[in-house]
C-alpha cells in the first residue's frame, strides 16, 4: 500500500513508524470487503491457539490472552 500525507509518498506494508501509536478514536483492521484475515496480536504471539504469553484478535471476533507471572 502507497499512501500520499502532505506531497509525501510512505510505502507502508511492514514498516515500523513508531514505538507507539496513539489513536484518538477508532483503529480499523482489515478491509471493507472483509474482516477474515484481519488480525491484531501483540510481538510474540501470533495465532490463536499460541501459548506465548500476549494477546491475540482475529476479524472473526475471536479474543486469546496467555500471562504469565
């Protein structure tokens, strides 16, 4: 995905703009023809069913949380 911000050109597919993001109001994940492989997961933990410590959402609705202390 090209996007255009200012005259300025970002390619954007895996690429790290910050070491955080804030939004203000409404994160969307996905496309508008579908939410199936829309996905939302943190470093480690990149499937549902993974046992590492660290939150996974999927476009299905599906929420899994592991932690460990």
């Amino acid at each position: 995905m090209v996007s255009q911000r200012n005259g300025l050109y970002c390619e954007c597919a895996n690429t790290t703009f910050s070491n955080q993001v804030n939004v203000g109001s409404i994160l969307k994940v996905g496309t508008s023809a579908s939410d199936t492989n829309a996905k939302f997961y943190s470093h480690s933990k990149t499937s549902y069913g993974d046992s590492t410590a660290g939150f996974f959402m999927d476009g299905s609705g599906r929420v899994h949380t592991v932690s460990y202390t």
